[in-house]
C-alpha cells in the first residue's frame, strides 16, 4: 500500500500550498504552478468525480505532488483512490482504519494499467 492513511481530523497544511478543487472543477483548467497538495472531494461514496480528476492530473498534467481524497471516503474505495493516483486518504468518521490492510490484501495485481502502473501486469513484448 502506498497510499497514506489519515484518520481523524486532517493534518494541517503546515506550510504547504494546499489548492482544493471542488469536483465539478475541471482540473485541466486550473493553475498548478506552486501547488504542493491538491485536495479532492468525495461529498458522498456514491460521486465518483474525484477518481477522474486525480487521473487527469497525474496522466495528462503530471502533477506530482499529493493529491489527498476528503469527505466521504470509505475503506472499499481506498484501492480504486490508489489506483488513480490519491497519494493520501481521509477516512470518513467513524470508518474503521483497522480494515484499511485487509483491503489492500485481497487483490494480488490487477491486469489494466492505471495512474500508478501504466503500462499492464502481463503486456505483450513485442
């Protein structure tokens, strides 16, 4: 598991220049210059916009810093944010972290490229 877990309240910004994009914002349309974090909402486990804007960012814009996911996250989701190219995660209170490694254990690999991985577990070699 790469993704960084964080329960509780968030940590603070502590310096950081934290740009948070609402997720109906297109994030190819936002400047990025300076930018250290970039934090994605999830208003409900059910909007999925999050997961689109953080490939956007890591493939098309390259963005290399952390791209947190806030609100309602869920445990069941932490591997698809990963995936993606969350680079950390704020669990929805109440949600229990303990549950967070079991997750990450069920899937050995996975056979399509993601934002992590682009190329796939098994491609061919020509």
């Amino acid at each position: 598991m790469k993704l960084r877990l964080i329960t509780g309240a968030a940590e603070a910004a502590g310096g950081l220049n934290v740009l948070r994009l609402a997720n109906d914002a297109d994030p190819l349309a936002v400047p990025l210059e300076g930018v250290d974090r970039i934090e994605l909402d999830f208003p409900k486990f059910t909007d999925g916009r999050a997961y689109s804007q953080a490939v956007l960012l890591r493939q098309r814009r390259r963005f290399a810093g952390d791209i947190r996911a806030t609100g309602n996250v869920l445990v069941d989701q932490l591997v698809h944010m990963e995936r993606c190219g969350f680079s950390t995660a704020v669990l929805a209170e109440g949600k229990d972290p303990a549950d967070v490694p079991r997750q990450f254990e069920r899937f050995a690999g996975f056979y399509q490229g993601d934002a992590v991985n682009v190329y796939p577990r098994f491609r061919e070699i020509a």
